[in-house]
C-alpha cells in the first residue's frame, strides 16, 4: 500500500459543501483520503507531512469544458495578436497595437528562421487596430526572399508577401474569389476563406489534421493547463483517426502528465450501431488521464462572423442570417440517433435560433428514446435567455456559456452585431443558474487564451474592453463563477463524482493560488496567480 | 513533363436529393477514368462487391481504377492529399454535404495551380425543392447553392420536369438543366470526358449527348481564347481541353455551363485540342464545329 501525504495549504476551498474550507488535505494512490486540519489522516496509518504548498490557496483543479487541443499547434508560428498571450513555455507575448509593431516582431522572427523557412505568424486582429490595412508591401518589407503568411485571429483570413503569391501564381489574371485587389488589379496579399488560402497552406506545410495529438503538442498542450491551473480540459471536436487516438493515449498515459483529457468527437456515421462501435474502439483507449465517450456537433457558425443564426430582429447591420453548418432536419436526425446510441453530445450553439433548434430536437430525441441521464450540453449558447434555460432545465440539458466573450467581443456585440438589447444578456450566467441548470463557463481556447480564474471574471464582473459593463444583471457572484470552473464544469463532462472538488473519495487535483479568490476585490479576479497543479497527489514544479 | 492539373468536380445539393446516387452511377459507369470520390459518409455509397479490389476503414478501391474515400477531419488539406496521389486521379469528385455552399469548395480548384475547375453540378430533387427552398430556416442556403451551380442536374423526374421549376431555378441560375433521368450516362456531364463517342458502346439506345472534338494548329491569346469561349452555344454543357497560343506555353481551358476558366499550359501545347459535349435535343455537332471555325 502506497503511503499517505497531508498537504498543508493556506487555505484549501474545497467546493464541498460538507467542508467548505480546510487547512489540510490527505492523498493517497493519488485520491483525496481526508479533508481537514493537520490530523485529517491519522486514522488512517502513517502520514507524511508535506508542506512544499503551505503558503498557497488549493482549489480543486479547474476544469475546462471547452477547449482545443489545437492552440499548442499555433505555438510553432509567431504570435502577432492584439492581446497579451503567454505561450505554452510560459514566456509572454505582449500583445501587439499597431502594424509597426507588428513589422517588428516579424523581422525579428525572419532573422532567426533557417534559409529555407517561411515566415508565419498568427493572431493578427486588425479590427482593433485603427492603424492603415496591412498589405503585400508590409509584408515585403520583412523579408521578399522566404514566404510570409500572417493568419487572422478569425481563421477565414490571411495576408501573405509577394514571395507567397507568386509560389501559388497568384496574379491581377487569378479569376479567384478571396484574393482582394490593389485598385489596380494587383493582388494586395490579403486572402480571404479557406479555398483562397489552402493552396498557400499546402506550399508552407500547415497541415493541423494529426499534429496535436503528437507527442510534443500534447505536452505543450499540457504545460498551457498547468499555468492557468487546470487540471482537466476537453479537446472539443477533434476529428480522431484511430492512430491519432492511439498516439493521445500513449501522450497522455505518463504518471506525471498533468492535465486529463476529455476528447468530444466529431463523428460522420449515420446510424446509432456505427457510432456507438465507433466509441466503443476509442473507449477501449481510455485511461486516468484520457476519457473518450462524448460527440461534439456543430449546428451554426459565429456572432461576431455573422453567421450564427439568431431570431429576429436579426443583426443590427441588416445582415442575412447566419449559415447552417447542419440543416435543421440533420440536427434532428443526428440528436435522436445519437440519442438512442447513448451518446452524450456537446453541441455548438452560438445564435438563439440555433439553440431553439437543438432544444426542439433534444426534446423530440428524448421523446422517442428517453435518457434520464443523458445530459447533453450546450456549447456557447450565447443567445439563450431564461425561456429557452427553462426548456434545457426541463429537458436536463446542461449549458456552457462562453463568458470570455463579454471582454474580448462583448463592445462589438453592442455596436456592430446584435445590439445593446441583446449583448446586455448575452453569456447570461445569472438566467442560467436561476433556471436551476447545471452551467460551466469557458475560453474555447485558443480562440481566447484559456485562463479558468478570466473567465470567471469575466462572468462575475461583465466587463468589456472599452471597459463598460455589459449588462450587470446578468453577473454571478465569485462562488457561483468558482464553482462553474469546478463542480459545474465536471458535471457537463460528467465526471463529477471524479473531479471538481476536493473531498475524500475524489481524486487529488488541484489548483495551487497564491492568495484566496474569495478574500480578494472580484476585480482582481483575473490576475489572481497561478502557481501551478497538483495531479493524482503529484506537485507540478510551482511556476 | 508536368503532372497534369487534377480537374475538381464538386456534386451538391439538399440530404436526399439524389447525390449518393449519382456517384454510384458515376462508379459504376465504363468512362475508363481514375477517378477519386470524396464522400462526407461511405455509409450510402454502394458498389458490388466484384467491383471492389480493396476496401478498408476509409478508402475503396474499385477493379476499374477509381477510388472512393471519406475526407476526413479537414476538406482542404484532403484535396492536398489527393493532388499527392501517385498515380495522380484523372479527376477528383467531392460531394459536398446537404446544406454546405458547394463554390466554397470549387474555388480552390480555380486557386490551386496544380488543380483544374471541373465545375458545381448541384442535384435539384424535382419533387422537394420547391419547398426547401421556401423553408425561413434553410432556403437562402437552398436557393444559394443553385445561384453557384454551373450544371443543374434535376433528380426524381419521372413525369417531366414541372416548368415551374424551371422556371424557377431559372431565375436563380442560368446553369444548364438535364434531367439526370432522361441521361444515358452522368460521367459525361462530371467529368467532361467523351468516352461514350471514342469507340465504345453508347448508352441503352437514346445518347443524350451530342460530342465534338477537334484537333487543330491555331494558336490564340487569352483574350482571344476568352472572346471565343464566352461565344460558345449556349447549350454546351462542357469544352475542355488545350489550346496553343502565339508567345507562351499555351491554355488548358475548362468550360462547364456557363463558367469559363483559362489556366497557362504547364507543358508546351503544340496542337490545339478540344472537347464538347451537349444535349442531343438542344445542338448538333455541326453548331459546335462552326462556332470554332468561325473567324
Ligand atoms: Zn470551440
């Protein structure tokens, strides 16, 4: 029998409304034995005090429910966004206001590449740059001999040098939608959707489709958790080949690696027999640290790319409604089939017509092949208020809103795409939990940069960036947002009798602070310091 | 000499219009092209089993050189993994899924050098269309993918096609419409071959095509080639081929409905060569001869 380790903390906020706090915690074979004070665990045998914790803040590790394992891929390229981000090495990339800034960072970039690299970089978000447009000669002026492709934050564009456009022959003859023009009829660099851009991609070597399940990208994948304090994370709608699974497995299997990941697969069978073979092979993977069972589906598109499909009275601008990445009828067909497979899904949701869809079809499903437990989970869900939260309360349907949207797009949402209205009660925490739902909150990393303790700033406080805030009726209190990053987040995953708390039986993961999230301003939520995590009992390095 | 340009044809169309069964007749016919199917699903995709050579999780071989697979986590970078094929495929057809915007997909082929555009044919189910495209959630998506068609193949005909419906997608596209009932084979209208006129037998009594080729030494400049293209009979379903020109490599042209794409030789064209098809009920081979020869 392996022996027993009391960790001494500051202060251990447990989630377990049995202990609400404690000063001690027991682990053994990597579960929590005993929650308490110095002596939780001496009925147990020997203890082995460790106080390499005693000055911090444990918190059960924080789940993310919504996230990609693809953010650590980006990471091979330069990062030249708007914002602030912190790579997976822990080495911070400021983010960056202007195009000469950004020309900076790309020189710099060019000057450590071998002779034959092309130049990329990501990130790039000119809606919050008031300076001019970047173009071809920007990008000419770091370097003309290599090609050099700068990929949007919004992944539907690019700008690329002229090196990039003549290796794909682009010219003022192109007859190709997505290549914008000079007035002159030059291709001035910019690439607009993925036809325009794949031929670029496939030339330079961008082929995401296997990497972040490689070894290297898993780990960094897991280092990026470890800073933000996470111990569990989703790999939402990632496309697997058996061989992609199986290199997962073997990545993630290490005693030491320090995030457990929870795969929602995209799956292209039809009926409920070949889906649920298909689970059962992956499931077979399936180990302490990887948990495939979930199927993710994608219903609309996005907000702010005016393609979710929302109710009247529509966008503000007098847009056409947004673009079905699944009709209706397929959304119906596929919530019943999987339904009746057993299959829990993730479903992405982001416009209020999308998510009465799915509700309807969730409903009919549960009808036609009822699954008391079925708990599928709405994903975004950014438009849903409190009749469409009582419909997902009635139907046991979960939600998880993406609260991070409220500062990174939130002063958009109000001006450009839904108005003020709407944006007041967009990500509406405060409805949710007043439905009674069970409401976890999330970075759909790397569309924002996970970081569990922002997002749930973001959800307490409802701050944009130009600093208004967004609908104050609508903010939860720091415990609520604590739990949804916790307990409420493992119940969308269904692993809370596992996960999200710290109480015996549970096993020993957590979030090690630097100070206590309830005694701080809910101001400073989001700076609040992450020292690292504890998984299975094992301390990762304190950052 | 260069790999040739692999010419992209993508099928849309609604769930249940009548995709699947056409690429199952596009595999079974004899137009003795390696040509590659991606599907979104295998699960409809039906073929004989002495047809198969091979087939494992994702991909399936037939005994007359094609290839059928699904595509996978990412569309685009499958179309790469096609263009690295060795043998290189003849053509490679995408079916695209029910509510996707198929040109989102075929603009690659304009934009990739190595692929050629083989066009949007978009299967109209003749019985259901109507209503889906007044359906508030789905039609602008419906009426869309007809707006980018290049050929409207109209499904589940049996009694005529209804001139509202005609009339109908007429107004959205000026695509050909073929009643893909009354055809003797579908390889011609996706893939621009004409097998069917070079030798072997042609179909079941009623060839619905009309073909032409030619083989000639003119050589022309892009504009002119472009003038000479944007004359074509209206009629004409497709024109592929090569044509020499005065001071370059030459052109490799791709015509389908009414779509004309012109992309430099990679290899130098030494004769102009061309090939057309057209609906037998609508154009003789003498109109297409005399629009070429015409100065
Ligand atoms: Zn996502």
């Amino acid at each position: 029998m392996s022996g027993i380790t009391v960790f001494q903390a500051a202060k251990i906020i447990t989630m377990d409304p049995n202990r609400p706090t404690a000063t001690h915690v027991a682990v053994r074979d990597g579960h929590v034995l005993a929650v308490g004070d110095a002596t939780c665990a001496d009925q147990w045998g020997r203890v082995h005090h460790d106080d390499r914790l005693a000055g911090t803040v444990l918190m059960p590790g924080f789940v993310e429910g919504h996230s990609h394992m693809s953010e650590t891929c980006f990471w091979d390229y330069t990062y030249v966004g708007f914002h602030d981000r912190i790579d997976p090495d822990g080495q911070p990339w400021p983010g960056l206001t202007e195009i000469g800034a950004v020309l900076a960072r790309l020189r710099d970039a060019a000057a450590r590449l071998g002779p034959d690299e092309p130049l990329i970089a990501w990130g790039f978000d000119p809606i919050f740059l008031s300076s001019e447009r970047l173009t071809r000669d920007h990008l000419d002026s770091v370097t003309a001999d290599r090609p050099v492709v700068v990929l949007f934050s919004s992944g539907h564009l690019m700008c690329v040098n002229s090196a990039a456009l003549a290796a794909v022959g682009y010219d003022r003859a192109s007859n190709v939608e997505g290549i914008q023009r000079r007035p002159d009829g030059e291709p001035n660099g910019e690439l607009h959707e993925m036809a325009a851009m794949f031929p670029v991609m496939r030339r330079i070597g961008m082929d995401f489709r296997t990497r972040s399940h490689q070894r290297a990208y898993v780990d960094a994948f897991g280092r990026i958790c470890r800073r933000s304090g996470v111990t569990t994370a989703t790999d939402l709608f990632a496309m697997v080949t058996q061989e992609g699974a199986e290199a997962l497995a073997q990545a993630t299997a290490r005693p030491d690696y320090p995030v457990r990941i929870v795969p929602a697969v995209s799956t292209l069978h039809s009926t409920p027999e070949e889906v649920r073979a298909q689970m059962a092979d992956l499931r077979q993977l399936n180990h302490d640290k990887l948990r495939f069972g979930a199927v993710k589906l994608m219903t609309d598109g996005s907000i702010q790319g005016f393609s979710a499909r929302i109710l009247w009275p529509g966008y503000v601008g007098g847009q056409p409604n947004g673009i079905w990445n699944m009709p209706p009828a397929q959304i119906h067909a596929t919530c019943a089939m999987m339904q009746q497979a057993g299959i829990q899904m993730h479903i992405h949701t982001n416009g209020d017509e999308a998510s009465t869809v799915v509700l309807d079809a969730l409903a009919a499903a549960a009808r036609a092949h009822p699954w008391p437990g079925a708990r599928h989970v709405l994903q975004h869900a950014q438009m849903m208020g409190p009749a469409l939260f009582a419909r997902a309360a009635e139907l046991g349907v979960c939600v998880n809103l993406f609260a991070n949207h409220i500062w990174y797009f939130g002063d958009q949402h109000a001006a450009l795409t839904i108005g003020p209205d709407r944006a007041a009660r967009m990500d509406a925490c405060r409805a949710a939990l007043d439905a009674g739902l069970t409401m976890a909150i999330h970075s759909d990393a790397p569309v924002t940069p996970m970081g569990p303790l922002f997002t749930a700033w973001c959800a307490v406080n409802r701050q944009t960036m130009s600093g208004r805030t967004l609908g104050a009726a609508q903010c939860i209190s720091v415990p609520e947002a604590l739990y949804a990053i916790t307990m409420g987040a493992a119940r969308t995953l269904k692993l809370e009798a596992e996960i999200g708390s710290i109480e015996a039986g549970k096993r020993a993961d957590f979030a090690v602070l630097a100070e206590d999230p309830l005694a701080i301003d809910p101001m400073r939520l989001k700076d609040l310091p992450v020292l690292g995590t504890v998984i299975g009992g094992h301390v990762d390095a304190l950052i | 000499m260069s790999l040739p340009r692999l010419p992209l044809t993508v099928i849309g169309g609604y769930l249940g219009a009548g995709k699947t069964t056409l690429i199952n007749r596009l595999l079974r016919e004899d137009h003795g092209q390696r040509v590659l199917v991606m599907v979104n699903d295998f699960g409809a995709i039906n073929i004989d089993a002495d047809l198969l050579v091979s087939a494992d999780g994702d991909t399936m071989t037939l005994t007359n050189g094609c290839v059928c697979c699904t595509m996978g986590a990412d569309l685009f970078m499958a179309m790469g993994d096609a263009l690295d094929r060795r043998p290189r495929p003849d053509h490679l057809v995408i079916e695209a899924s029910g509510i996707a915007d198929p040109a989102r997909i075929a603009t690659a082929a304009r934009a990739e050098p190595d692929m050629a555009y083989g066009g949007i044919a978009v299967v109209v189910d003749a019985m259901h269309w109507g209503a889906l495209a007044d359906d508030p959630q789905i039609g602008a998506q419906i009426r869309g993918q007809v707006a980018v068609a290049d050929l409207l193949l109209i499904s589940k005909a049996e009694d005529g096609v209804p001139p509202a419906l005609t009339a109908r997608l007429a107004a959205l596209s000026a695509a050909p419409q073929i009643d893909i009932g009354d055809c003797a084979a579908v390889a011609p209208l996706l893939l621009g071959g004409l097998a069917p006129l070079q030798g072997k037998r042609e179909g079941g009594g009623h060839p619905a095509y009309v073909g032409w080729s030619h083989d000639g030494d003119e050589a022309m400049s892009r504009a002119a080639l472009a003038a000479k293209l944007a004359q074509a009979p209206q009629a004409l379903y497709r024109i592929k081929g090569l044509v020499a020109a005065p001071d370059s490599a030459g052109w490799e042209v791709q015509v389908v409905g009414r779509s004309i794409e012109i992309k430099p030789a990679l290899d130098r064209v030494a004769r102009t060569r061309l090939v057309a098809i057209g609906p037998q009920s609508a154009i003789a081979r003498a109109d297409i001869a005399d629009w070429w020869s015409q100065g």
